[in-house]
C-alpha cells in the first residue's frame, strides 16, 4: 500500500454568488485539481447571508452536486424539474448541452449548511443532454465502525473485505465524494484509486492525514499512492474526501460556462443569448 501524503494545503475565501449569497469559495478553477473546477461552502444562521438564494441561471458543459447538511433549498430548471433539498440530501446534475435552473431557500430563518462542488465534463460529453437526481438521505449508504462514520455518497468505499457503492456511480470521472467523521482517539485508512486527483476538506475540528493535521477550513491536495491515513487525536473531526480521475484536457470558463476552448465559451453565450443554449 502506498499511502498518500499532503503536498499543498489551501484555505478558502469569503465570496459571494447568487443574489448575493455568502459562501466561502474553497478552491476554483485551479489546474492541478482537475478535474475538480470549483468548491463552495455556505454556512449561516443569518437568513440575510442566504435568502435571496440563486435566481434563474444557465450552466454548460460540467457537473455540479449539491450536498445540503443543515436546511431546505428548492430546485427548478427549464425541463419543468423540481427537486426539494432537505438536511442530508445530494443534487447531482449535469448540465450538459445547457440548462437554465433556480436553486431558492425555502426557510426564512434557521441555519442552511452545505456544500457545492463543480466537476468538469470530458469534451466528449459536454454537449450531452441535461440531467439530474435527487437523492435523499436515505439513499446514501452510512457505514461505521470503532470512532468513524462514512457516508458514501459517490463511488465505493471498501472496509473489512466489504465493499460499499455509493448512491451515484456511472460517472465518467468515476468520482468518489465521502463525508467521513472521525471521533478523537480514532483513525482510519481509505483506499483510493492511484491514477484519481484527491482532496479533503475539513469542515468540523481537525483531521490529520498520515500525522499531518488540517484545521476546520483547511483543504488538502493529496499526493500519489493508492490509499489515505486519516485520524483524530484530542479533537474529533469531519472532512470531505473528494477524488476523481482527471481528464488531462484544456479548461476555457466564463462565470457558468465550462468548456474546452474560447470559441466554445463564445458560443455558449451566443446560444445563451439567443435561446438556444438549452438545445
């Protein structure tokens, strides 16, 4: 087993999207992450930091999941899609050829918590139909053992001879998305697949990778080898384990368009413009 070790940490910014929603943008658009394109964090109990939530919007050409721990958001696209968020629920959707979608709060006050990963498309399918799941909570596998609990969200998680699918797979990045929560005094070890970009993003406490620890707000890029070393000493902690296979293509973006060069940005705008994005 070849263990992983962290070969760069970074720390997210306060940003804001939407109508004005404030998030914390942990990573975005960096090439060494591919095929990871961006993270994004929102956490608030201040229904001003999210109410006005994410108006009508177009996306072309990656995918975006949706993970919501704390609160309900509600989404409609143009295919006549609605989809209700709820504590512990996963949005996967690929955007594809183009969609035009909303993603609004459906709470006035309380705390709304979670997660929005950007995952890019290979060329081959960024102009495929739109689509999207929902997928509530008890759809995702929770699997636990002596201080640890992982939920498998994406991907597959082997423990002990046994070998868990997460809720999402089929994916052509064959992506792994696991929330993995560790009490103190606890550890555990995590295959991932050698050739696969990793990253951990820790949201609670702290979490140590092979020794190293990360605080609350600290995402790490993984280095290569086959497998990861997470633990816990005097503070518990949970973290995002995130990996995927990179696509090794150009990467052109403009705001909500992703695609492989400035002529097919350009195009996605001209379609956007004149109606056609959406096919």
């Amino acid at each position: 087993m070849n263990t992983r070790q962290i070969v760069a940490t970074i720390t997210g910014q306060p940003a804001s999207d939407g109508a004005g929603v404030k998030l914390n943008r942990v990573i975005s658009f960096q090439r060494e992450l591919d095929p990871f394109l961006m993270l994004d964090e929102f956490n608030s109990e201040q229904a001003d930091d999210y109410i006005a939530g994410f108006p009508s919007h177009p996306h072309r050409g990656f995918e975006t999941v949706t993970y919501m721990l704390d609160g309900r958001m509600l989404h409609e696209d143009h295919l006549g899609h609605q989809g209700l968020l709820v504590s512990g629920a996963v949005q996967w959707m690929t955007a594809g050829h183009g969609i035009i979608h909303s993603e609004m709060p459906q709470q006035e006050e309380g705390r709304m918590r979670g997660f929005q990963l950007w995952i890019n498309l290979p060329a081959a399918e960024k102009m495929k139909p739109a689509a999207y799941r929902d997928i509530s909570p008890d759809e995702i596998p929770v699997l636990s053992g002596e201080g640890w609990q992982v939920k498998v969200i994406a991907g597959q998680f082997a423990q002990a001879g046994q070998v868990t699918t997460g809720a999402v797979s089929g994916i052509s990045t064959e992506p792994l998305y696991l929330d993995v929560a560790l009490q103190a005094g606890s550890q555990l070890s995590l295959p991932i697949p050698s050739g696969h970009t990793a990253l951990l993003y820790v949201f609670e406490g702290r979490m140590a990778v092979s020794g190293q620890t990360l605080a609350k707000g600290e995402l790490a890029r993984l280095g290569k080898g086959d497998a990861v070393e997470l633990g816990c000493e005097q503070v518990a902690g949970r973290a995002l384990l995130l990996a995927a296979k990179p696509l090794g293509e150009p990467v052109a973006h403009y705001g909500p368009f992703v695609m492989n060069t400035p002529e097919e940005i350009k195009q996605a705008i001209d379609d956007y413009k004149s109606g056609h994005l959406t096919g």
